[in-house]
C-alpha cells in the first residue's frame, strides 16, 4: 500500500517526530529544527509528483531533510552573531 494513499497530514504527521530528532541532533536547536522540518514538509508537498514511490516516503523525506539542514548550517556561518555587551568605539 503506498504511503500517500492515507490522507497526507497523517502520513507526515508520523515522521515528524523522527524527522524533527535528526534535525535537533544535527543542528542543536529544536527551534532551527523545527523550522528545517517545517521547510522539509514544504518542499515534499511541492515536489509530490517526484515521490515515485520506489523508496520509502520516510527516506525520501530524510534526503529532502538533508538538503534543508546543509542550507541552515551554511546560512549559520554567513551571519556573524554579535554580542549585545560589545560595543564599537567611538571616533
């Protein structure tokens, strides 16, 4: 029986914990793992005509879960976090 034949929000509902667990191990924030879950889902929901069902959902979801953590981690190291207590000196 293919996955995608339960209504859909079921069907991602029982990977999201899995999912959000490797994100929150990965990234060490279950906020940024939340988000990347959230962005994961999307983009399954956007690309469901590439699901040919040949693979698992979950590890189809996984691949696509991947790719949004490798995004957050480099847009982590663009943005350089300053600490509120450091101030410029003045000219």
């Amino acid at each position: 029986m293919n996955a995608l034949s339960q209504p859909l929000a079921d069907t991602l509902a029982e990977h999201r914990r899995f999912l959000l667990n490797l994100a929150a191990l990965q990234l060490g924030s279950r906020e940024d793992a939340d988000d990347v879950v959230q962005d994961t889902f999307a983009a399954a929901l956007t690309g469901l005509n590439g699901f040919s069902g040949e693979v698992p959902l979950r590890a189809w979801l996984v691949g696509i879960l991947r790719h949004k953590i490798v995004d957050a981690i480099r847009r982590r190291v663009r943005y350089v976090r300053l600490d509120p207590d450091d101030v410029l000196p003045d000219d």
